[in-house]
C-alpha cells in the first residue's frame, strides 16, 4: 500500500512553482474516473440486492405488548406466553415482526450459545446472559441459528428486555429444543 502511494507522489514531488506536471493530473482524472465507475457499480450491486427468499421455521409478531406465535409447532397452550419446540441439530429460521408502535427487542440465552445471522433491520444486543435483537416498529427480521444436537431436553426462554423483563410482563416465551425424529 504504501509503495502505491509513493508511485503517486513522485510525479507531484517534480512539479515546479506550483504547477503541476501532466503525469500528476493524468494520474488524477484516472482515480477519479476509478472513483466514479467504483460508485456507480456498488449502487447498481446495491439496487440488485433482494431480500433473501426463505421459509421460517417459526413466525412470531409482537403485537400490543405481546409476542402471538403465527407458525410453528406449539409446545404449549399458554395465550400469554407462547412456547414453541425446536428440532436439535437443525438450521432454524426464525421471523419476527414487529406491529407494535414501539421498539421491542428478541433476547434469549440460547443467542448467547449459537451463533446466528440475521436478514432485515434491527440493532443487536447483547446482555449479562442473553443476546438478541431490537426491532424498530413496522420492521421484519429473520434469523437463523444452527441448533446443536446436545441442546436435546433444553428449555431457554425468550423476551424482550424492554417490556419483558419483569415477572409478570406478557413480552416473554419459551423454545423447547427436542431431539429430531430421524431415523
């Protein structure tokens, strides 16, 4: 990197009464014309980006301060909480949608145990024993995770830390992991 820069400098360093040699200006316009076609090319990389197409394993909206589970196979009938069972050893995509008028955030200890990517906008978090993500209203994110085939049995709860943090608030779940059905 810097012997490409001191290739540059030399042209300038033989310029005389402020004048600049033609090398120097030469030189220029190529950076720029470098410039303007890097540009343009990200903004057209940009414009042909489309959202990933993918099928979620589990769709959760959080509507009126509470989290309603739209898909996924339910491990409980509890209204206030839902809960929902997860396959180990499994890539799950998780959506969330948040239709509520303020922010609110997806946090769980098991984020804090797998790594997970995630599609659309939010703003990741990262507490003492849980991490996740905040969801500003009118927003869609997808997450996937890879489940280890050891997490079989476990139970890890989800809320939100803002409004689900206290017992009693209605933004909390869980997510049962069970062992797979393969043969």
């Amino acid at each position: 990197m810097v012997h490409g820069l001191s290739q540059i400098a030399r042209p300038l360093r033989g310029a005389r009464n402020g004048s600049r040699s033609a090398g120097a200006c030469s030189l220029f316009v190529q950076f720029m014309v470098l410039a303007i076609v890097l540009a343009g090319g990200a903004c057209v990389a940009l414009a042909q980006v489309e959202e990933p197409e993918y099928e979620p394993d589990v769709i959760l909206v959080i509507k009126e301060k509470a989290f309603h589970m739209v898909k996924g196979k339910s491990a409980g009938e509890n209204s206030l909480h839902p809960a929902f069972s997860l396959s180990a050893g499994e890539d799950i995509i998780l959506e969330l949608r948040n239709e509520d008028s303020l922010p609110h955030e997806f946090v769980s200890p098991l984020f804090a145990k797998v790594e997970f990517q995630f599609w659309g906008k939010a703003t990741l978090v990262y507490t003492y024993t849980a991490n996740g993500i905040r969801i500003d209203p009118g927003e869609r994110v997808a997450l996937r995770f890879e489940l280890p085939k050891d997490f079989s049995g476990d139970l890890f709860k989800f809320w939100c830390n803002v409004h689900g943090k206290l017992h009693g608030d209605v933004l909390q779940g869980e997510m049962f992991i069970v062992k797979p059905k393969h043969g």
